[in-house]
C-alpha cells in the first residue's frame, strides 16, 4: 500500500547540512500496521512527513495505492490533501476553542469538501464511538484528560475513512498506565477499520507491542525490517541489539577452530558473515537468557556470584559477576538466590549473538 524507494531528504541548518533521510526503501503491506522504532534524530519524523506530503524529499519515490505521490526526478507532488491520509501527532494539535464534535469534525467540512450536515454528525458520531467518546461531543476540548484529547486526535485522523493512517509518536504525553491502555486500543482500532497504519516511535516496548513489523532505523538509515519476534531474538546488528531490548555485551576473540573465546572460555556460536580468527567480536546474550542453578547440583556452568537482586513480582533481575564480568539475569518468579550467594551460572551456547 506504501512503497518508498530511495529516499533522500537534507536540510540545511546553521552547522550545514543534515542528512536526514539518506535512502529509505520500505514496502508497507495493505493493512500492515508498521512501526518504525529508531532514537531521536533518525528520520523518524522526516519519512512520515515525506508521506504525509508536509516535506518535500530531495530525491526517491513514494507510492501510495499503486500510485506515485512524490517523485522529484520525475516531477511529482501530489498535496498532502489529496493523498487520503490521516494523521495523529505526539502534540494531537486539538483546537481548544472548539468542542469535541468540531474537533472531529473538522476534516469533513474544511476546505471544498461539500458533506451535508446530516452525514457529518453520523461520521463524527461514528468515529466517537470507535474511540469510546460517544456522550462526549459537546464537551469544549479544553476540559477533557489527556487520554481524552489522545482519543479526539484518533477520531479526527479516521473520521475521513482514509486509506492511511500516520502516528507520530501520539502516546508519548499519556503516563505509563494511559499508554499501555491505549497501545491495546490503537492496534484494536486499527485492526477494526483495516487501515494500513505507519506508526513512528523511539520506545521499543511499543514497537513491539503494536507492530505486525517494526524497522530499526538509525542516522537517516534503515537497519532492520522484520517481524517484532525477529527484530528482538535476531538483531541484525549492534545497534539494533543495543536498542531493542536489554543484551548483556562482552569482548570476544575469534579462535582458527571457529569458536569465540571468551572471558567464560571458548564458545560455538553462531558467526557473523567475513569475520575471520584473530578478529575482536561483541558476544551479545539477553538477561532472561542466563540460568541460575544452585551450587550443589551438579556439574557444568560457570561459578557465579550474586551481586545484586531487584524483586520485580513476576520476575527478578539480578546482577552475577563470573570469571571477572558482571553481567545482568532476568529470572522467573522471585530466583531462590540471595546477594553473595554462588550459584552456578549456565549460558546456553545458542542464545548468543556474535556482532563484528
Ligand atoms: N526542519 C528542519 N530543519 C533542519 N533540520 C531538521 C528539520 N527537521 C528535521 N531536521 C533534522 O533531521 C534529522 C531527523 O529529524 P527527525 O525529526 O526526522 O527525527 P526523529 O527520528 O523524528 O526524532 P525524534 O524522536 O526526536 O522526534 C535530525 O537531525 C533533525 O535535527
Ligand atoms: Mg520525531
């Protein structure tokens, strides 16, 4: 439904250019909710406005249902108006002197567009309804919470039945709770009026939480593209093992027999392409990956040291400290293991990753 190809956008700033975007390619299925996860700074904003037709690229072409709507090479622009999308923004910009029912309504009667007014209150009552606002229309914008005011910018953005919708960032003002009760919401809501969504954040648990795909994107690039089960057991590279999720990080050293030496002892793991012995690799193993045993059973493993322990609830985070290295375990329930207490630590061959 959206397909990017090498996009380019700079701008010019007192400290001279930024390249912002330096060649997207992206292909978002009809449908697909899309989250492009990335730090601040990466592009995030610039792609969706490339979309959205706010920003012009500097060079690259985007389609938008088989349709190219920018093309600087071949002379394209299609207004933002005209290309049937919605959008929300992490600011919702409701107009606080209008009610809620304005609010929402305004993309239907705005600009030539001709509905009669009978249609309007059906759709704005509609699309209240969808984000659990109906009652609320007559409520002046100023007076409604933030979850509210989330809620009036989502029924605003899908009030028009667009073929797109794009978010930017829209739950980062809402706390904790708010946000996870909206995640769940945004992805039913969606989901519900088959709306092909492209969805921008920098919080990794929302991408995801909400994405049927997550990019990972740093410095104007796209690292990654994958299901979000890939995207967290499979990080492509150090940045995105570094960003998506916690990972435990340690030096290693290619061995001729193909195994990695390690602080631990020598380790066969998988390894990355044209890495050759002798070479300095970044092993790399999740928190909830690490196994504790107690010290009298059995052999195997590696003698460890509790050095700390959080009791979250459901879990427990520790820190262990083994062969000279602290490294940080996430274990289920509340880990029968008390600080300075040894333990015989087990760190399962293929739960490594091995960056160059
Ligand atoms: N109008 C502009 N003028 C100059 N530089 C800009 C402009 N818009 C964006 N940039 C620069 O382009 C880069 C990408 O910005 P962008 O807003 O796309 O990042 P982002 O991923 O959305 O970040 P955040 O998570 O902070 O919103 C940044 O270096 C930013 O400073
Ligand atoms: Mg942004």
């Amino acid at each position: 439904m959206i397909k990017i190809r090498g996009l380019k956008k700079s701008f010019k700033t007192r400290q001279g250019q930024v390249e912002a975007l330096r060649g997207i390619d992206l292909d978002i299925g009809e449908r697909e909710f899309f989250v492009q996860l990335g730090p601040s700074g990466c592009g995030k904003t610039t792609t969706l406005r490339c979309v959205a037709g706010l920003e012009k690229a500097d060079q690259g072409e985007i389609e938008i249902g088989g349709a190219t709507v920018s093309s600087p090479e071949k002379g394209i622009y299609v207004p933002t108006e005209k290309r049937d999308i919605g959008m929300v923004f992490q600011s919702y910009a409701i107009w606080p002197h209008m009610n809620v029912f304005q609010n929402v309504a305004f993309p239907l009667v705005k600009g030539r567009r001709q509905i009669p007014k009978h249609q309007v209150a059906e759709k704005v009552s509609e699309a209240l309804k969808l984000v659990q606002l109906a009652g609320l229309q007559d409520r002046p914008a100023t007076d409604l919470s933030g979850g509210q005011q989330q809620r009036v910018a989502m029924a605003r953005a899908v009030v028009t039945e667009p073929r797109i919708l794009l978010m930017d960032e829209p739950l980062s003002n809402l706390d904790a709770r708010l946000r996870e009760q909206m995640r769940l919401e945004l992805r039913k809501i969606t989901h519900s009026i088959g709306v092909t969504t492209l969805y921008v954040t920098h919080d990794q648990a929302e991408a995801l939480s909400l994405g049927d795909r997550v990019c990972v994107m740093n410095e104007g690039e796209i690292l990654q593209i994958g299901s979000p089960k890939e995207v967290y057991s499979q990080p492509k590279n150090l940045f995105a093992a570094q960003f998506v999720g916690e990972m435990n990080f340690i030096r290693g050293r290619l061995c001729g027999d193909g195994q990695v030496e390690s602080p631990f002892g020598k380790l066969r793991c998988a390894l990355p392409q044209g890495c050759q012995s002798g070479h300095e690799v970044t092993l790399a193993i999740r928190p909830e990956h690490l196994t504790l045993r107690p010290c009298a059973a059995g052999s195997g493993g590696i003698e460890a040291k509790v050095s700390s322990k959080n009791y979250l609830g459901d879990a427990a985070l520790l820190e262990v400290e083994a062969c000279g290295v602290n490294l940080r375990g996430k274990l289920a329930g509340d880990a029968d293991f008390a600080v300075g207490e040894k333990a015989v630590l087990v760190l399962p061959a293929d739960r490594w990753s091995v960056y160059a």
